[in-house]
C-alpha cells in the first residue's frame, strides 16, 4: 500500500529539486490550508481563481500549485507560516486563540472583506492547501517562463539563451514574419484577446526579445534593447489596458528616436499560461507518485 504524501512532503520534496531557492525566494510557500492534509491530486494553475478550485474539487486535486496568490497579496503571504530554511516575512495575519486556520484573523486591509472570506471559506471546508510557487521556480530556472512563452508562438529558443541567468530570450527567425501575423498567432496559441501592438503595424520580424511578465522599463527594456538587432518586443504587461509600469512610455520613446522596432503585449497572465503548463510537466517527473494536473486560468480580459 503506497505511503500517504502530505502538502508538506511535497513542498520539501520539491524545494530539494530546485536547490533550496525557498531559502531565497519570498513570499512562497504555503497560502492557506493544512500542510499536513494527505495529497489526493495537484492542479497547477497560474492564477487559483474560484473557477480554478471548483475544477480542482470536482477533479479531486486538493494541492494547489500556483504563481499568483489565492488572496491577491503581493508584498507577503496570507499566513505566518515558517517552513523548511525560511522563516516567512512581513505576515499580514494573526493567530487566532485556538491556533487554527478557521482562528486566524485577516489584516493588512482584507479584513471583513466578502470575497476574501467567502473564498477562504470556500477553501477550508473542501480541505484544499494553496501554495504559491512562482519565485522559486523563477530564481532556479530565470529564462524558463519566457522561454516557454516563446515555444508557444513557434520559436526555437537555443539552450544558450535558456540557459543564460536573466529573464527574456532572444529568438531568430530566419524567413521573418510580419507583426500582424505575429499577433495572430498570439491570439490564437495563448487564447489571449488582449494582444496589441505599439509601433509600425506593417513591421517584419526577424529578431524578436521575448520575455514573459511584466516589462520593467529600466530592468527589462533597456537590457533588451542594448541589443541593436532587437526589431521586436514581445512581452506580457506593459499597457494592456493602461500604463502599467512605464514600458509604453519609454518604449514610445524610443520609437520616437529613431530604433526601427515593434512592441507586441500579449497579456500577463496569458504569457504566463505555457510556462505553468511546462512548469506542470517537470513537476511531474519530480512528484512521479502523485496525479499532476495543469489547469489553464484563461485570458482574464477582452477587447471588442
């Protein structure tokens, strides 16, 4: 008879497969739930949407690997909670009297928040454990998201660029191709109804950066763009449907002094979507005794 695995089996099991980078990466770990709960499934999702944990508890998977954070925190974890070689920073929660889950109270501005109750509720009572897991993976493998994001949009990316310790691969596309065709095969392969362009719409492509997220303009643009024969950016945020972070304008910028070069975004969470599901496949090598599942999250937006 195989030995029970609980949630926190399989987090040790994993933080030893990646080299311990829980040590170094915040805000990771367990969200919400019992980490000794005995492991059913694993669904592995970019966002653990309430869609998400319905298909998750019809499917029976009650461990939930996810990028993003069930309670849409950012600057810390749901819970203070310590696990192996890290002690988790700035919690936004406190513990109840009885020391449970059901008894620790929210802060941090979600308290008495309906959704966010409603959820947690949601999430207790079906027995499932949440945690997020994108840090981690980021800091042990830099370039895997938007490598992956690449090969979605049929790119050959070399093991040299996936292999480089930063976050954007460069691609070569010897026939070209023009951005509109591009953009088609964005929408199409990522199911991404947001995709848009800025630049030249009528631009070939024959050397595109492609990096996966958000688009920082000093960390990630101007890396990129030190490259001259850079002609294309493609990348998830910078100015879906607003200014982001700055990427717009300083891409606009450039544009206006001269560079021959289009930008194409795509959407964050859909340029996320084909580095989960490869991340779904290599944690099921890793985890070869549990049923891996990954669950697409879908475009969050639509453009009429």
């Amino acid at each position: 008879m195989r030995t029970p695995i609980t949630a926190r089996t399989v987090e040790t099991l994993l933080n030893a497969a990646l080299g311990n980078q829980m040590a170094v990466a915040r805000y990771e770990g367990l969200c919400v739930g019992d980490s000794m709960q005995t492991v059913t499934g694993v669904a592995v999702c970019y966002a653990p949407t309430v869609s998400i944990l319905r298909q998750a508890i019809a499917s029976r998977q009650n461990l939930i690997i996810a990028r993003e954070h069930p309670f849409y925190l950012h600057g810390g974890p749901f819970y203070a909670y310590t696990s192996e070689s890290l002690l988790r920073e700035d919690p936004v929660i406190g513990v109840g009297p009885g020391n449970s889950d059901r008894d620790m109270y929210v802060v941090d501005g979600l308290a008495g928040d309906p959704v966010v109750t409603a959820k947690r509720k949601m999430i207790l009572d079906a027995g499932l454990v949440i945690y997020r897991y994108g840090a981690a993976w980021d800091e042990d493998r830099p370039a895997a998201q938007s490598a992956a994001l690449a090969r979605a949009l049929g790119f050959t990316v070399s093991p040299e660029q996936e292999g480089r310790r930063r976050r954007c691969v460069v691609c070569d596309v010897e026939a070209g191709m023009t951005i509109a065709t591009l953009m088609t095969i964005a929408r199409t392969q990522l199911k991404s109804g947001a995709a848009r362009v800025v630049g030249n719409g009528g631009a070939m492509v024959r050397r595109p950066a492609v990096l996966a997220g958000e688009s920082d303009p000093r960390e990630a643009l101007a890396e990129m763009l030190s490259d001259p024969l850079i002609d294309c950016v493609i990348t998830g945020a910078g100015g879906i449907s607003d200014e982001v972070d700055g990427s717009i304008a300083y891409f606009r910028d450039v544009l206006a002094t001269g560079r021959r070069i289009v930008m194409l975004t795509v959407g964050y969470g859909p340029s996320h979507e084909p580095g989960v599901r490869e991340m779904a496949d290599a944690l099921r090598m890793m985890l070869p005794d549990l049923n891996v599942n990954y669950v697409p999250s879908g475009d969050p937006s639509w453009i009429a």
